[in-house]
C-alpha cells in the first residue's frame, strides 16, 4: 500500500512538473514574441502596443501589412503599383478586412505630396479638414517629437508616445474627429518605429509613414493604414 502511494505521488509529482514547465514556456514565449513573428536575425525589440489607445490596431496592422508586403514585393517608386500591391497584401489581413468597407482608395497624388512632405509634415496638417484647431496644434507638438526619435532607443521613443497619448486621452477639449486622427498617427507611429528600429530600415521611410498616417487618419483609419504603409514601402 505504502509502495502504491509513493508511485501515486512520484507520478503525481512528475504531472504537476511537466504542467510547471509547459506554463512557464508558454509564458516565456509569450514574454519573448513582438507583435508579429520576426525573422531570424532580428532581435525584438519592447512591444510596441498600448492599450489604452483605443486606436492601437492601427499601428498593428500597419507593421502587419508592411511586413507582409516587403516579404513579396521588391520596393519600387511606381506610386500606382506600391499602392496596389499594398492594397492587395491587405486584403490577406483579417483585421484590415473588418474594416475595408470605409476604405475607397488613395492617389498617387496624395501619396506623392505625403513623402514629399515627410520631413515638413505641418502641410499635411494643415490639410487636416476633419479636425479643430486645437486638435491640429496637438498634432504638432506629437510631430515635433519625431527629429528626437530617430536616434533615441525604442523604450524611450514609446515611454514618450505613451505619455503624449495618455495627455490626448485626457484632454477633455479635443473633439471626437481630434481623438480618432491622433491616436490613430501615434499607434502607426509607435508600430512603425518599432517594425523600422527591429530590422534598421531608414528614418525617411518611417516619417513617411507616420505623415501619411496623419493623411489618411483625416478620412478614417483604413485609409490611415494603407497610406502610412504605401508611403513607407515606396522605394
């Protein structure tokens, strides 16, 4: 009897080890993804999301859709083909899909005047329609930021774009539309420079990004994505 409950607690033992050992890979897996799968020989770097952007999908989608696209396409500056590929990479990514139907394309016109404008980005929001005045000045204080980003290590660019998001939320003055278009450009912004940072892609293409976050966020956020990702993809 005394031998039959030494087995029953040795294997018992051995379950509740093996158990311990499963959940602590699964935490440490967990622990170590990014938010998507990097390829071997990134290194990761701090998870970019914040949840308390009601608005984070979008920057999600946005290093979702540019990882994808970079993986099948060769960069090319021939706007209307950068624009349909990314169009076509989209439609593979579920969350895009859910909100497709407010998405009714973008120029080649308007994603030419967004990277000619990535390093002056106060035209593009100027033509920021959608907002109120103050919602445009906090815009750019959020793209006055960007100059100081560039070199600085990511936990830092995110603790600062965290706080700058945490002060829209409060921000009692700012409209709905005001909301809607800053946390969209500051969720791309804080994916993007993450997705850039990850894999050393140039600061140019990721202002571009953001600016044309800033663009398309003044239709709505599938615009945002796709404007953001098309301006950075474009060689």
């Amino acid at each position: 009897m005394k031998k039959f409950s030494l087995a029953v607690a040795c294997f018992s033992f051995l379950l509740i080890s093996c158990s311990s050992d499963d959940n602590a890979l699964t935490a440490e897996t967990v622990n170590q993804s990014n938010f998507i799968n990097p390829q071997a020989g990134y290194r990761v770097v701090t998870d970019p999301k914040n949840l308390s952007n009601v608005y984070d999908g979008a920057g999600k989608m946005h290093a979702e859709i540019l990882d994808e696209y970079l993986g099948h396409f060769t960069p090319t500056s021939v706007l209307s083909t950068v624009i349909y590929d990314v169009e076509d990479t989209s439609d593979g990514n579920s969350s895009f899909t859910a909100i497709s139907s407010t998405y009714s394309g973008i120029t080649t016109t308007a994603l030419s005047t967004v990277i000619s404008n990535a390093t002056t980005p106060s035209t593009i929001i100027t033509a920021t329609t959608s907002t109120s005045v103050r919602g445009r000045n906090r815009l750019k204080d959020f793209t006055d930021m960007l100059p100081g980003f560039e070199t600085a290590d990511y936990a830092d660019v995110y603790d600062d774009i965290v706080d700058f998001e945490a002060s829209i939320i409060a921000d009692t003055l700012l409209t709905t539309a005001d909301m809607q278009l800053i946390l969209t450009t500051t969720s791309i912004a804080r994916y993007g420079i993450s997705y850039a940072k990850d894999r050393n892609r140039g600061w140019v293409k990721t202002q571009s990004s953001i600016v044309g976050a800033i663009s398309g966020a003044n239709t709505n956020t599938a615009t945002a994505v796709i404007t953001s990702v098309a301006a950075g993809a474009a060689d």
